[in-house]
C-alpha cells in the first residue's frame, strides 16, 4: 500500500480537522469521524476509483456514508481530495448556508452520492446502487468478461451499529446476499458506542454470522496494538473484499470511538457532544500537532492528499479510452448510452402507449400493467417490479427476464432481467430505489398496496427531499379493495402523502388517464425530476374517451350545459364516475353541472393561474369534492361553500358495492351534497 508518514499525518489531520469543526460550531459528532478517518481515507487515497475534478463521472466507485450522523467522516475526505471542498466550508460546518451540513446532502455538496440521516436508509441506498451498477452493465455491455467493461464499478458503504440495528438493513442486506451482487463492499464500524452507551444495552448478536447466513462474503480486522486502525490489515480487506465478485462482502472492523482523545475516546460523550477544548488540545498534543492551532492543514499534507487529482484524471483517461474502444465496437449500444444519460425517450416512444375504448370497465392497475409492458418494449431503461405483488400490481414489465443472478433455479433469471423481485421488503424496496436512481442511467419504479405505503414512508420522504425520479405504483388504492378489510384499505394515505413536498400524488379516473399519468412522468424524469406515487384501482372503473390534459392534473372532463356551471364536482380516481352520474341528475333537473378530474393535486397547482381559474372559476362557489379517504385535502377546493364527500373512518370487510353504498359513495349522496352546496351558496 506504500504507507508514508504523510498518510499517517494526513489521517490525524482530518481527526482533528473534525474535531475543530465541532468544537467552533458546538454541536455534532466528532468521535466517529476521529476514528473512522483512516478508514476513509484508505477508501479515497488508495482504493476507490474516483475523479475529485468530476464527481459525476460515469465510471467511478460509488461512496455511501450509511451513518449520516458523522459527516465529517467524509467531508475531511472530500477536502482532502480536491473536491470542491475548502477549509472555510470546515469551518462553516452545521452552519446556515454551508457545504457541510449536519447530515450530508445529495446535491447540495460534490462527491456526496446520497442523503444520509435516517439509519440504515444508506444500507439500502447502496443496495440498490449496486442492483443499477448491474443492469446498467446489461443495458450497455452485457458480453463482456468479468471485470472488463467500463461499465464495471464498486459500491462501497461505510455502515454502522446504529444502521445495522434497523430493520431496514435486514431487508435490504437479505436482498443483496439473494441477488449475490459481488460489486457491493460494506465497511463495518464496530465501535460498540450508542447514545445510550455501550451497544451492550441493546445489542448483542453476531453480526458476521448473521451476514453469512445472507450469503455475503465476511472478514473481520482487528485494531493495531494500541487501538487505532490497522491500515494494513484492512487494506488488505478491501482488496479481497473487491475481488470478490460472486457475493456482496462485508468487513468488521472494530475501532475505538474518538481514538486517541486521552479522556474522550470509548464514551458515548464522543459520539454526539464537542469534546471540550481542553480535549481537543490534549488530542492535538497526543498526535503531536500544535495545541494552540485550530483547523491545521500543512502544505506539504495536502499537497499529498491532492494528489488524488492526478490519480482521478489518470483513470478517468484510462476509462476514456476503454468507452471509446467499446463505442467503436458497439455502436448501437453507444447510440442508447448517450441518449439515456441525455435524459432522452427514444423517437416515437409515445406510439407504443395503449389507447383504452371508452365506455369499457378496466381497473386502473389492469391499465398501468398494459402501459408498463407496452413502454417496455420502447424503453429498455425502464425496469421495476414490486414487493412480492405482481399479480396484484401488474407490475411484471417481462414475464420472461427476471432480474436474477445466473445460478437461481427460476428459467426466466437473468443477472440483466427487466423485472425485479423486492421481496417482501416494501421499506428496503424504497430505499433501494432511491440508490437505482441516485446511480443514474436507468428508470425505477416499484409496486405495494396503498397501504403498504406506511412501511416505505421514510425512503418516500427522502426521495422527495432528493427529488429523485422514482415511481412508486401503489395499488388498491381505497375501500374498494373490498373483502380484506380496513387493515388494508386505506383512508388516510393519500392526504398523509400529498403532505409531502415534493412528492407527486397521481389516482387516475380510468384506464386512459392511467396512460396519460405514466406519459408525463417519464416526461418530467429528465425535464422536472420528482418522486411520483400513481394511485390505482383494484376494481374496473369507467373508460373515458382519452385527453392529453389529464396531465396538467385536473380538467374539465365534461362542462355544464349552462355554460358557467351553477356547481362544480371535483373528483379523483374511482370517485370520478359518481360525479359523472351526479352530474347527469343535477342537469335533468336544469343545475348546470361541470365535472373535473383532478387525477394529480401538485400537477395542478402547477399550473399558470389563468387555466386553474379556467378550470375552477373562483365565481362559482358551489362546489363538491368527493374521495374515498380522509377529506383534508380538498378544502381548500372547495371553500366555505363547498363540501366534501369523503371517508372520515376505518373502513370494513365487504365487497367494494356495499361498503361505497354503506359509506356514502353513491351518486344521489353527492347529488345532495351539491345541493347542499347551492342552498349554502344562495344563503
């Protein structure tokens, strides 16, 4: 490995390095990143390939620090490296404004790959990269030897106690032994700490012996003799663990947190609490650093360090020239290339979308099912699957290409196959799609119950804090559902959902809106990315004829005869067809009716001022909302006048006709609210 006395200072740099930053700040976690520094700086120095000039390169390692917590983990890295990172951002740490938050933030500052806070949301974010590493080399370079393609990369992850206790790094680690992804290597932090203590409160199983018995590939690395890291060892380790191709691996490394604070290190103080001034000057004199001196960087250690430049530009030319050779021999595959990391559908790509026949009933998920396969056969970086419910979610794109690895006993497995089984995993499964997407060079989506939405909710709230293009295809989407009864049917989850910034909500009314919905999202990937939740239907719902402008999330589908309608219905999903049949009464009895479909809330609200007022005339102020789920969303629609049809209760166990007639969703009860709304209006 070549290990120099710069290194050795390097490394005792960034310790101290953190624990200034969180000693000028006052507030963070200095003791993980004082002992984890030479196991970064290992991975950035000597192992990982990577471009600090060029964070997005395509063919570089991805880095994912699990425990957000110690950011400074990798900031003192990225710094070091010749990121865009400088002292003054060090010094600015956890401060408004700044480069280095608290927790890292994917898109907020080069070289980190994902958001990280949540535990256990990098386990799986790395997860998932490697799973995008895998179809990303079928998409582009499916024949080339093990190890050859450009295409060929690692993920590494740094992961923690805290990371492994929650059960989403059960899911997702479980996930990874099964797919056997050999291009992911997680780094262990065995430090024993908590907030609480000492892990022994809380935690006490064998964890090599747990990951063994996913199928990963396991070491474990012990201290030096005086408590530091073993650079050597783990060198080492890391080399076999990136050897390794036919199993994800995993490497323990036990350190001591806040090494070599004199009174700091081993305590959970270290782990959440600046460590005093006087203990840092007391850790600068231990490693023979000025005591007096704050954020010391010698020239001669970074101009070291920056070297990391050199050896990025060095590999990113060496890479250069391996995708100009396989763009020669593989032009075809070089055309698809550059227009997936363009963002671009391919031409025509609109043609291969179904056009349902009006007045035919098709659930709405039936629909999404014949969209996916549809687009599938066009759009080859589109690739998904669901949580152990294909069957209900139709959401199997390729019923003969099971992403798979080679050896799994099913006929249709294929390391590259189209549809992806998640298992029942719906937290990991959310996660995991958050790193397909934070990879890049594909399209993810993946299916759940509505319902099951409650599990995913964490992951769901980071892909929209990234504004990640994830689709999640949420299906049985109200008590429609039926027989399964109010443990599955949801009724709060579609407000608890559009309470999320950033996150798309989409229940479409029928099978062409269905079609219409996933059209714009592919759309908006490249042009306005955001996470998007299609809402679908177990039952057969009315088809209307089709209109592009279901994608500005809410339209006229059918005017009042009066012109200026005397009441407005609003209505999503399965609802749409009660007010289609409330608004046939209300005009045989002379009201002037207008129905809107309002398949997607944030979709609207998007759009200019003078087409919502179109839509909504602010002069007509009878007006009726009506969904089968809580009604907190629609007051604002429908004003003091209005009123809403909706489902302020669990649900029951009974087929979908009796439970809508039992709770109220029937044309004559929106009938009745309308008037409700005009004797209101009319005072």
């Amino acid at each position: 490995m070549n290990w120099t006395e710069l290194d050795r200072r390097a490394v005792d740099t960034a310790r101290l390095l953190a624990a200034d930053a969180v000693q000028k700040v006052g507030n963070g976690h200095p003791g993980t990143a004082m002992s984890l520094a030479p196991a970064a700086y290992t991975l950035f120095q000597k192992v990982m390939r990577h471009d600090p000039a060029d964070p997005e390169w395509t063919g570089r390692d991805r880095f994912v620090l699990s425990p957000g917590h110690t950011s400074l983990t990798l900031y003192t890295q990225l710094f070091l490296a010749g990121y865009e990172l400088e002292l003054d951002d060090l010094k600015a740490f956890r401060t408004h404004g700044s480069k280095t938050p608290g927790h890292p933030e994917y898109g907020h500052t080069a070289g980190v790959e994902t958001t990280t806070g949540p535990l256990g949301q990098g386990v799986a974010n790395a997860v998932g990269m490697a799973m995008a590493a895998r179809y990303e080399r079928g998409l582009f370079d499916p024949d080339a030897a093990e190890g050859e393609s450009p295409f060929d990369h690692t993920i590494w992850a740094i992961v923690s106690d805290g990371d492994l206790e929650e059960g989403i790094s059960a899911e997702a680690s479980s996930l990874a032994g099964h797919q056997k992804l050999g291009n992911l290597v997680f780094l262990y932090d065995d430090n024993h700490i908590s907030i609480e203590g000492d892990t022994a409160t809380a935690f006490s199983e064998d964890v090599l012996k747990r990951y063994e018995a996913y199928g990963w590939h396991v070491q474990r690395i012990e201290p030096a003799f005086n408590g530091n890291v073993d650079v050597d060892a783990l060198y080492d380790a890391l080399l076999a663990a990136r050897e390794e191709t036919g199993r994800p691996s995993i490497i323990a490394m036990r350190t001591i947190i806040a090494w070599p604070a004199p009174n700091a290190q081993n305590t959970e103080a270290s782990h959440g609490s600046a460590l005093g001034e006087d203990e840092v000057a007391a850790t600068k004199r231990v490693l023979g650093f000025d005591a007096n001196k704050t954020f010391a960087v010698a020239d001669d250690v970074l101009a070291h360090t920056r070297r990391a430049l050199d050896r990025g530009a060095e590999a990113h030319a060496a890479w250069d020239k391996r995708i100009a050779e396989w763009r020669g021999a593989e032009p075809e595959r070089a055309r698809l290339f550059d227009r997936v990391v363009a963002g671009r559908l391919p031409e025509g790509w609109e043609r291969a979308l179904p056009v349902f026949e009006e007045g035919t009933s098709v659930a709405t998920r039936a629909a999404s099912g014949k969209v996916l396969q549809s687009l599938g056969a066009v759009i080859p970086e589109l690739w998904g699957g669901s949580a152990d419910l294909a069957g209900s979610n139709n959401t199997t794109i390729d019923r003969t290409s099971s992403f798979l690895p080679a050896d799994n006993p099913l006929p249709e497995a294929d390391p590259y196959g189209r549809t992806i089984h998640f298992g029942i995993r719906e937290h990991s499964m959310a996660a995991a799609m958050n790193g397909i997407a934070l990879h890049g060079n594909t399209r993810i989506y993946g299916g759940t119950f509505l319902v099951f939405s409650d599990y995913m909710r964490n992951a769901v709230r980071l892909s929209a804090l990234m504004q990640l293009p994830v689709t999640y295809v949420w299906t049985h989407d109200s008590i429609g559902l039926g027989e399964d009864g109010p443990t599955h049917q949801p009724v709060e989850h579609l407000a608890s959902l559009r309470a999320i910034p950033g996150l798309n909500i989409v229940r479409p009314a029928d099978a062409n809106e269905t079609a219409v919905a996933w059209a714009e999202i592919l759309k908006r990937h490249a042009t306005n990315p955001a996470p998007h939740g299609l809402a679908l239907t177990r039952q057969g719902v009315p088809t209307y004829a089709f209109n592009s402008e279901a994608a500005t999330g809410g339209y006229v589908l059918m005017e009042s005869s009066t012109g200026t309608p005397e009441v407005i219905l609003i209505a999503t999903g399965s609802e749409v067809q009660l007010a289609v049949a409330a608004r046939e009464r209300l005009e045989a009895e002379g009201v002037g009716t207008r129905v809107v479909s309002m398949p997607s809330v944030e979709w609207f609200e998007e759009q200019p001022a003078a087409y919502r007022e179109r839509v909504l005339p602010p002069s007509v102020k009878a007006r009726v909302a009506v969904e089968a789920g809580i009604g907190l969303t629609w007051y604002r629609y429908v004003g003091d006048h209005g009123r809403i049809v909706s489902l302020e209760h669990f649900g029951a166990s009974a087929d979908a006709k009796t439970l809508f007639a039992e709770f109220g969703f029937t044309p004559e009860n929106v009938v009745a609210a309308a008037r409700e709304s005009l004797r209101a209006v009319r005072g």
